[in-house]
C-alpha cells in the first residue's frame, strides 16, 4: 500500500514538471527548461523504478495511470495560474466603438484600430498585446462594451518595438529610480 501511494504521489508531481520544462522550452527559457528536465529525469526514473521493481500489480498500474492524469489537470492548472508570456487578441466589431478604444487605452493597453471590407459593410478590428496575466480582465472589459464581438486570442512567439515594449521600459525604469 505505501508504494501504491508513493507512485501517486510521485506521478502528481512529475507531470506538472514534465508540462512546465515543455512550456519553458517553448518559451525559450532554457536554463528553467534545463532544471525541470533535471527533476522530471529523476523522479520518472525512480517512480517508474518502483512500479517495475518485483512483482508489477495491476493496482500499481493503474495508480500510475491515475497519478498521471492528474498530474496533467495539476499542470494545466498551474500553467493557467503562472499565465507566462504574452497574448495578442484580435477584436472583431461590427461598429466602431470609440469608447471601447478609449477605455482600453486609459486602462494602458495598446489598441490598433484597423478598418476593413466585410462580405455586406465596413468592419473594424481592434488588434491588441498584452500579457497573458489579464488576459481575463480584457476580454471582461471588451465584452461590458461590445458583448457580441468577435475574439480571437493567440500567443505570439517574437515581437519588437512596439507601445508595449515601450510601456514596460518606462515601468522598469520608474521602479530602479
């Protein structure tokens, strides 16, 4: 029963590492990546080493099994929480909606208003990035003014220049002095 319990615990933890070192690889975060692959190599081996050991029980397996698909839904949680990196959303509106453009600017993101052909009107699109920790709260926001547009959100990999890059330079440069 102990092993059994071990095995768990030790899958619960192995997949959120395994799910951060891809996440940090990904945003190119090597050193980060290189530690967490580190701890994923040990714990994987000695957990898989304790199932395999001796006699494998179904029990153990399964346990195994179940540890893992936890530790997945651990992992997504814990990425959801940690929220790295940057998101750029697109903003499909059927009207302009100066006010929107407004708010959102006073609120300190960068809004790229881009006015475009529809298959019957005019249509407008607002293009913003920001980073993926309110990402939330902009779509809140978007929605309290325009609760039918069209919201598309992906996170972009390289970026530069730009209202953004310039907002967190003059932030880095308030909190030094």
């Amino acid at each position: 029963m102990p092993s059994i319990l071990l095995i768990f615990i030790l899958q619960i933890i192995l997949v959120p590492i395994l799910s951060l070192r891809i996440i940090f690889v990904v945003k190119n975060m090597s050193i980060l990546a290189s530690i967490f692959g580190f701890m994923e190599a040990l714990i994987y081996v000695f957990g898989l080493s304790i199932v395999l050991s001796g006699d494998q029980s179904i029990a153990e397996m399964l346990v195994y099994a179940t540890g893992f698909a936890a530790g997945i839904y651990l992992g997504g949680y814990i990425e959801n929480k940690l929220a790295l990196g940057y998101t750029t959303l697109t903003v499909n509106l059927m009207n302009m909606n100066i006010e929107l453009v407004s708010a959102l600017r006073e609120s300190g993101f960068g809004v790229t208003v881009f006015e475009g052909m529809g298959k019957e009107s005019v249509r407008y699109q607002l293009q913003i990035l920001t980073k993926r920790s309110v990402e939330e709260k902009l779509i809140n926001m978007i929605e309290q003014y325009e609760p039918y547009a069209f919201i598309i959100s992906y996170e972009p990999r390289k970026f530069k220049g730009g209202y953004l890059l310039k907002s967190m330079k003059r932030k880095k440069k308030s909190k030094t002095n």
